[in-house]
C-alpha cells in the first residue's frame, strides 16, 4: 500500500503565496487600480508637448523616505477608500511623470530612474491601501470600546510595518539610481 504525501499544507513558493494571499486578500485589485491608473496617466500625458528641459532637483533618501512615508500615513487615516483614491491618483501622476521624464530626457535614462524604485514603491502604495482596510475597524472597535487602544496601536504597528519596508527600499533605491546616474 502506497502511502500519498499529506497536501493539506503548502510549502514552497505555494506556501509563501498563499501566506500572502490570506495576509493581503485585495493587493491584486489594489494593484491593478494603480496600475490601470499609471497606464492612464501616461496615455493623458501622450497627448501633450513637453519641454525637453532637464533640470533635476537635489534628491536625499531620507528626504524621499519622509516625504512617502508622510503620505502613507495620511493615507492610512483616510480609510481605504480615502487611501485608494489616493494612491490611484499617485499612479495617474506617476504614468504622466514618466512621459514627462521620457520626453525631457529620454527612455534610457527614465528607465535608469525608474526600473528598481517604481515597482517598489507601487507595491508600498497596494500595501497601504490594505493596512487602512485592516486599521480602520480597529480603530471604530477601540473608539466603541469593543477592542482597546492597545490594539489599535499594535494594529498600527502591523500595518505600517510592510509599506514601511518597502518605502525604505524605494527610497534607497530611488536615492542610489539618482547617485548612480549623476556619476
């Protein structure tokens, strides 16, 4: 009698994917609205003439760093829909700043700019957009006394902790292409 491998649980890559997917149940969604946003930012932007002037400002990663994670927490406050809205508009903008950037100083270089620190800060954007729709019922269940402020804080804590990864890395990233560019 062959004894079959018990499937109840998944390990590998399925694991990890399905850790993902119970953790973040709507990142796909989330993602594909920032996505399609980009996209049409970039199709609104096609349909204007750019300057190709390149003056590029002063960047410092802990400037960026503040800056996405000041975003991200306003964000989070906003529930998800206030968080959505706002991230599709980062997106937009985004999609129109990469043919601005594309026009000013061509492909190569906005591709030199843009292929580490966009996809992670997209990602960091999916995922604030999830930590608003976990953080906001926490926070009513502690304003109702159904759950306590300690909650709402450790809550927090959980929330901003995978953004906040991310943000850092595309923060460095973004900082380190600039640096690298400018050699």
């Amino acid at each position: 009698m062959t004894v079959l491998p018990d499937r109840s649980r998944a390990t590998g890559f399925r694991a990890f994917t399905t850790g993902i997917r119970n953790r973040f149940p709507n990142l796909g969604k989330d993602l594909a609205k920032i996505l399609v946003a980009v996209a049409c930012g970039a199709g609104f932007a096609s349909l204007f003439t750019w300057d190709t002037g390149t003056d590029a400002p002063a960047i410092t990663a802990h400037g960026i760093f503040l800056h996405n994670t000041a975003l991200a927490v306003l964000a989070l406050f906003l529930t998800h829909y206030g968080a959505t809205l706002m991230m599709v508009l980062n997106g937009f903008w985004l999609g129109m700043g990469m043919v601005g950037s594309m026009a000013a100083a061509g492909v190569e270089k906005t591709l030199a700019l843009t292929v580490v620190h966009v996809p992670l800060e997209v990602i960091a954007w999916a995922l604030t957009i999830q930590g608003a729709r976990v953080l906001w019922p926490v926070l009513l269940g502690a304003a109702r006394k159904v759950h306590s402020w300690r909650d709402a804080g450790a809550t927090l804590r959980g929330v901003l902790a995978a953004p906040f990864i991310f943000y850092i890395l595309a923060a460095l990233a973004e900082w380190a292409e600039h640096a690298l560019l400018e050699r």
